[in-house]
DNA sequence: GTCTATACACCGATAGAC
DNA sequence: GTCTATCGGTGTATAGAC
C-alpha cells in the first residue's frame, strides 16, 4: 500500500499553524516535518526552496482565505453599519477568537522580512484599502475613511499581541467590540 | 594591556536591540557575539544560561528604562491632560519614533514565551496600571480607566507591528497622536 | 573579564530507492 | 509522493589559558 498523500492544502493549514506558534526562524524542518507528518525530504518535494517556499505558499494561502472570508463578505449590497459588524464577527472567527497570531506580525519580524516583507506590504494595503472602500460606501470621505481603516489594522495587530502575551484572548474580541462605534462614529 | 571592559548596560542596550530586530529564536549566540563584540565565552561569562539569561536581563533592564522614562513622570503633580500627552511623548521617543520593536511582541513568541513569558505578563499588567490610574486621577471610574489603558496597549502594540511591516514609522505616530483624544473623551 | 579551542546536537538541504 | 540516509554548516555550550 502506497503512503496516504496528504493534500497539499492540510499540509498549508498546518505549517501556518506552526509558523504562528513559533515564528519563522523559531519554525525548524524538524517542527514542521513533526507537524505535517512528512520527513524533510517530502516537504522539499512540495517546497524546492524549503522554508522559503513554505513561508511564500503560506502567506499566500492565508492571504486567500482572508480574502473570501473576510473581505468578499464586505462587498455584499448590505448597509454599512451591518457589514462593519459583520466584518468585526468574521475577524473573530479568522483569528480563532483572538487565540491565533497574525502572519503580519510572525512574518516582519526577523529573516522573515527578507522572504515575505513585500507581499506582505501588498496584503496588508489590500486589506486597509476594501476597509477603506467600505467606509467611503459609508458616507465618510476619503481621508477619514484611509485613517479609520489604518486604525482598524493596528487595532487586529495591537490586539492579537495583548492577548497573546496575556494569554487572555478576550482582549482581542474586547477591541472588536468597540471597533463598530469608532469606525462609524460621525466625523466631528 | 588588558581588553577593554565592556559597561554591562552597554552590553544589554546591544542585546536588546538585536532581540529586538531578530526575534528570541532568530538572535544567534553568533549573531550577539558580533554585535558586542564579545566572543561567546565571554556572553557566558556574563550570562551563565546563556540566551535564557540574556533575554531575562534585557527584559529587566528595558522595563526598567520603561519605569523611568515612561511611567515615573505620570506621578508629577501636574493637570492629567497635561500627563497623558506627555505620555505619548514618551512612548514615542521610548520607541524611537515607531522604528523599534517592542519587547511585548517579540518575546510571547515562540521559545521566548517559556522562557520569559511570566516576567512580560507582569511588566504589562504594571503598565496598564499606571496607565488606568492616572485615567482615574483624571475623574474616570476604574472600570472606564481600565478599558481605556487597555486599548492604550492594544495601540502601541498594533502601531509598533503596522509601521514595521509596512516600514512607515509614521504609522505609531499617528496613533499616538490621536491617543490623548480617546484617552480623555468624556464617557458618554 | 576576555580570549582560543573544542564538543556535539541540530539545522537546512540533497541524493537516490521505492 | 514518500521514504531512508547522509552531508556540511551552524547552533548552543563548555574547558581552560591569560
């Protein structure tokens, strides 16, 4: 009987896991070929370039899922202030209720920087600009919008980091709870 | 003549800045060494455990700086508006205008969190505090005051990670600047 | 307090069988 | 597509001279 083939998106979820827990640097072949199941050698298989590759083909992943889970939902012909809180559910969920770290913080730290900086950048520009988009959607102009949604951004960061170095996840659905009033608080 | 003797202090402003840079796992004893200048027997001179001893003493060392320089000037006998601007003053100069990483993200990632998770659960539980009870001298009930340091953590932490992964310090910045704002809002 | 030299485990990476 | 086996390099850590 031949070995069972992992389907390559299991091994995905499950090298995201662990570069989450324990950073790039602090991720070793010998962790992730624990995790997957998979000696070295079959991971280089899926992954000529190693690590690098698997950090690359993580953050792609990641950035899709976040894409059809949290960003697509926002597009829906839906009032504003519904979707907001919608969005603020769906981070919840993506973020396993504030019990995940975030590739944005694991990847732009250390030897990460040099493999995945820049599609991190790109990721993270996407994500500011459709919440952004859905502000201006909702009456505020341009710059408030673009300031709203930065905020949003570090708001996810600032609160996935407390909570992770509190162990207290409730930090981070604590923030999501009051984001809906900042963001569409009017203008004063 | 014998070598030169290098100020312990100096020695741990280097390792912090490399922690800082590199992450727990990513800050190589090869990697400190050069940074020093000394040579790994002489970090082991320093520091019998090693990288564990290392990572404790700069984080002793750099909450240290962050009780002096951050949070002993809130206790001066001046209006509370006052304070908390001066407040982000200081973080920001603490953080050299958004281009460090803070200490509170890099070490509750991977090893680092075994080795110095408790002492960091401790630093930031007395920040917050500090934060809370100048709120409450400022009129705010304790619970109003707590929330709002909270999300003063939330800040700074997600500042720090959004301005290192798009490489804008600004971005702290902005988040400092808009701070004193939300820190004093009346409660409504 | 700093150095040279060294031990040995683990790291990332590859060759080649099935 | 998965495995066993192995390589050179680097990682942490220590012994001992000055």
């Amino acid at each position: 009987m031949p070995p069972a083939v992992m389907p390559k998106e299991e091994v995905l979820r499950i090298l995201a896991r662990e570069f989450r827990i324990w950073g790039y640097d602090g991720a070793t072949l010998s962790r992730l070929s624990q995790a997957t199941g998979l000696v070295k050698a079959s991971l280089y298989h899926h992954f000529p370039k190693g690590k690098q590759d698997m950090a690359q083909a993580v953050l792609d992943y990641t950035l899709t899922q976040m894409a059809e889970q949290v960003l697509a939902p926002l597009r829906k012909p839906v009032a504003v202030d519904w979707l907001v809180k919608e969005l603020c559910v769906n981070l919840a969920a993506f973020y396993n209720n504030g019990q995940l770290s975030c590739l944005v913080d694991v990847f732009s730290m250390g030897s990460a920087k040099a493999v995945v900086g820049d599609q991190l950048k790109t990721g993270l520009a996407l994500l500011q600009s459709e919440i952004a988009a859905l502000l201006v959607r909702g009456g505020f102009n341009e710059t408030t919008a673009q300031t709203r949604a930065e905020h949003t951004l570090v708001v996810i960061q600032g609160g996935l980091i407390v909570a992770r170095a509190c162990d207290k996840p409730e930090v981070f659905l604590n923030q999501l709870n009051a984001l809906p009033h900042q963001l569409l608080a009017p203008v004063t």
